[in-house]
C-alpha cells in the first residue's frame, strides 16, 4: 500500500492496515465473477433506476441467466423482489419465467402495475407454513427453481438459507447477496462449526457494533472521499453525540427522543451554532410545554467545549474501522458458506459488483446438483 503525505506513520499502524487489506483480499475465499457478457438493460427497463441499482441489477441479471442455463433453470423465484427490477430484466430480456416475492404489499401493486412482473406479498420467515407457501410457488413454476435475493436485508438472508435446505425438490439454485446485517435479530453464528469454535475458545462472536460496521461503506470508498466529505461526516458524529449526551441527561427528553434521533440522523450541520439552534428548535416542536430552553443551549455548549478536543480523531478511527470493515463482513459470510456446508451443499462467494459502486457486493452462490 502507498502512503500519502510526508506523516511519520509508525510500523504498527501500517502492519495493522495492511494484514485488513490482505485478509479481505487475498484469502481465496471470494473470487471475482468473470463476466462473459453483461446484459445491457433497455431503456423501458431502467426508466426510474438510479445509477447504483441499475449496475446491480445488469450484473446480478446476467450472473443469474448464466449459471440459470449451466443450471436448466428456466424459472426464478425473487425474494425481496421490491418494485420487480430484477424479474422485468429477465423476463424481457432473459426470456425466464419470474414470480417476485415482496413484504410489503404496495412495492407488489407497484411491480405488476409498472413493469408486469408477477408478486406476492410474503413476509418471509423460518415458521413451517411460510415453507410450505414458497414451495407451493416454486411448484408452480416448475423443477430447478433459482432462488434469488438482491440484498437481502438482516435475517432475510439466513432465512433464506434455512428455506433453500428445506426446498430439496424444487428449488436447484441460490443466489443471494446478503446486506445490514445489524439488523438482524440475534447476532449469534448460524453455523456449529463457529459455535464450536467460539464454546472451545471461550469468547464471544460479533456485538451489534461488529455487525452494524460490515454493513457500512467500503474502504475504498472512503479514502476517494473529499476533505469536505470527512469534515461533513465529522461534524455530523459529534453533533449526534453531544445530543445523545443531553438526551441520556435530561430524563424529560427520553419522550421525544426517537424523533429528535431520527431527524438528526439525516441532518447535516455545518457548525455547532446550526446544530444548537436546529436541536433547540427540535424540542419546541416535540415539546411544546418545556420553556426553559436556556439550560439546553448551556449543557449543549458545555458538552461542545468538553468533547471539541477530541473532534479531529474522528476521522481516523473511521479510517480504522472502514479498514477492518471487510474482514468482518467476510467473517459473517464464512458463517453462512459454514452453515450449508453442514447441510452437504456446494457453495462459493464470489464478488460480482464494483465495491466503488455497491460496496456490499458479495453473492452467496449454491448449487444443489453440481
């Protein structure tokens, strides 16, 4: 790695950013998916697509059509199918018969009305009858069903690893790129293997803060951010820790505080001053009978006064942790590829997006019969 500048950076520090880097690309684990072609989505398709969705979906289109005929798999089954991208690309373009499956009720309206594809609203889960009603699906499409989820998020993706093992006589093939893992409900592995691992050593696997960082941007990405990106996102942590630090203070505020996180959490503030007077005006509104505003400005500007030192360390320590970013998602992903591997089922991860584009770009591919 080259190091910029003309800063004394010590042997450890370098040691440390370097095994990250190595370990997240070099272990053999994740190979790069070598396209033959990549399907170039009409302009009727990607109408409404932004950029980002419209790499995603080209890719994962022409990933799934390629390993669909080594696989004579004509069907797909879409979990998480949302406005229906994927299915409309491989039923136009692709020529497969596609059924979208969708949480939420209107995002299915909205993929038959604008792009025909057929949906189901399903909230998929791990209990006995949700089974039995993707298998009835899968029946109707026919034999050697591919499953396939564009980031899936938190327990859908294990959940549709439970279901792939159970589907044996109609669903042949998987292809899923996980996502936000932090929003899972229990952090604990998936795989005995780990678990084993983990009762032997006496230690714990991944907290929430573990998982909630491999959901997090790339590290490529963050180091081709501007300096007035890092001053952004600077200002925007310290900003919601001084407020977390007056809500956690003041018990009339745990009232309101779900608001005030959530509308801090897409706020930007160029300066302390914005924030106070933005926080201020915040409580007016969600607290209407509290007058003595006054002592929320002063505990705001002494909160700012005592922590403001240690402001510029930001910054580096997100560099840390964009570094080992990588390795802990893989780690989560190894659970996973763990997890079917205890079941006898072939599987391997490949990278099939550009991380600058879609930093969580990593399929899970599985085939039943190799």
């Amino acid at each position: 790695m080259r190091w910029p500048g003309k800063l004394c950076y010590p042997n450890s520090l370098q040691e440390f950013i370097t095994g990250c880097l190595n370990n997240s690309t070099s272990t053999g684990l994740v190979r790069e998916w070598t396209y033959t072609d990549i399907i170039k989505m009409k302009q009727d398709i990607a109408r409404g697509m932004k950029l980002k969705k419209q790499h995603e979906v080209s890719c994962l289109a022409s990933v799934v059509e390629e390993i669909c005929k080594e696989c004579n798999c004509t069907s797909l089954l879409d979990i998480g199918s949302g406005l229906g991208y994927l299915g409309d690309i491989l039923m136009k373009q692709c020529g497969m018969k596609v059924v979208g499956v969708e949480r939420v009720t209107e995002r299915v309206q909205s993929a038959f009305v604008r792009r025909d594809v057929p949906s189901v609203t399903i909230d998929i889960n791990e209990s006995q009858k949700c089974v039995d009603e993707i298998n009835e699906i899968c029946t109707s499409l026919g034999s050697n069903v591919c499953i396939t989820g564009l980031h899936c998020c938190g327990d859908l993706s294990p959940t549709i690893l439970h279901m792939f093992y159970k589907l044996i006589d109609t669903v042949s093939l998987l292809i899923l790129i996980p996502c936000c893992y932090h929003k899972r409900a229990s952090f604990n592995p998936i795989s005995e293997t780990i678990n084993d691992i983990l009762r032997n050593e006496g230690i714990q696997f991944l907290s929430i803060y573990g998982f909630r960082l491999a959901s997090e941007n790339s590290f490529e990405n963050w180091l081709s951010q501007s300096p007035s990106d890092h001053q952004q996102h600077c200002n925007h942590v310290c900003y919601r820790s001084i407020a977390e630090i007056i809500i956690n203070k003041y018990v009339f505020l745990s009232s309101a505080s779900s608001p005030l996180c959530n509308r801090l959490r897409k706020a930007r503030y160029d300066n302390f001053d914005n924030f106070s007077e933005d926080f201020i005006r915040m409580i007016k509104e969600l607290i209407p009978d509290f007058k003595d505003h006054a002592t929320i400005e002063g505990a705001l500007s002494e909160a700012y006064l005592r922590f403001s030192p240690f402001f510029s360390l930001i910054e580096p320590f997100t560099g840390l942790q964009m570094c080992i970013r990588r390795s802990i998602e893989l780690l989560i992903l190894i659970d996973y590829s763990l997890y079917l591997k205890e079941r006898g089922l072939n599987c391997q991860l490949f990278n099939i997006f550009d991380e600058k584009i879609s930093p969580h770009n990593i399929a899970i591919i599985v085939k039943r019969h190799n």
